[in-house]
C-alpha cells in the first residue's frame, strides 16, 4: 500500500458509509471512496440533499489489501476495533454500510447482501452506545448492475437512512 485512508468528513456527521477498504484510486489519494464508486457515492449523496462535506466516509479496512483483494476474516477482525472506535468518535445517528464485506464485518453475520439491505440492524460500541445501521448495495456492486431494479433498492435504503437522521426525502 501507498497511504492509509482514514476516513473524511464531517467529524461529528449525523450518516456515516462504511466501505470494505480502499481501493488504488484511495490509496494513491489517501482519500476512501474517490475513483468510479466514489463518483457514484458522491452522486447518491447529492441525491438525499447532502455534500459530501456533510456525511463521514471510511472503510473497514483503511490500507488498500494486497492485489486489491476482498478483505479476509483476519484483516477485518484486526481493523475492527479501529472502526469501531472511529465510528464512537464520529458517534452518527445511522451507519450505511456499502456492501457485503462491510455489512457482515460490523454486523457480524453471514447472510447475502439480499436479506441484509432495506431493513435495519444496530450494532453496540464497546463503550455501550447503540448505533443503527442500513446495508445497502456498494457503489461498484451498481456498476457493474446498473439496473433500475437495484438503483431504486438503493434509493430506498438512503431515504430510511435519511428519515432517521432527521431529513426525510
């Protein structure tokens, strides 16, 4: 890897994406989700009436894996405790987490994509807090099947994730 990517945002945002980890775009940036995914965020984040600015972005992992590779059970078991205390730093009232990989490391389950997204689930910080969280499609996932089936899926998730942060659609 190149550089570590954090994370970026606003420190104290109400929506907070967590992706799986950073791919060559973010590593040669330093910043998380700035390549073709990125784009697409940013667009998705525009959508629900906001900036990029105005939400916290982040992966699970915050160095790029070797060969670009999908994170394994040990590299998100050694960067969760990372995560979760940026996620107690940032305290967000709703987490969306963009894709399987980060949907099964924060809610420590192994089920499909399909049967996590469009309902929520709540994860418990170390410190107690309880933090609600929205799985939904990732930005490369949309890419590659960009149909109107999954984007209005997507949509429907982000506006339930905007109703519990205070900003109805």
């Amino acid at each position: 890897f190149t550089n570590i990517v954090f994370g970026e945002g606003d420190p104290r945002a109400a929506i907070m994406f967590v992706g799986e980890a950073p791919g060559e775009d973010e590593d040669l940036s330093g910043r998380p989700f700035v390549g073709r995914a990125g784009q697409l965020l940013d667009k998705m984040i525009v959508a629900m009436g906001l900036a990029r600015e105005a939400v916290y972005i982040c992966n699970v992992l915050k160095v790029r894996p070797p060969n670009n590779a999908t994170p394994t059970l040990e590299e998100t078991a050694a960067s969760k405790p990372y995560l979760l205390e940026q996620i107690d730093i940032v305290c967000p009232r709703a987490i969306v987490t963009l894709g399987k990989s980060a949907s099964q490391c924060l809610l420590e389950i192994g089920d499909s994509m399909g049967s996590m997204r469009g309902r929520w689930h709540q994860i418990r910080l170390p410190t107690g807090r309880v933090v609600a969280v929205m799985p939904t499609f990732h930005p490369a996932y949309l890419l590659r099947s960009y149909t109107a089936e999954n984007r209005q899926k997507v949509w429907s998730d982000l506006k339930m994730v905007m109703e519990r942060a205070g900003r109805p659609a």
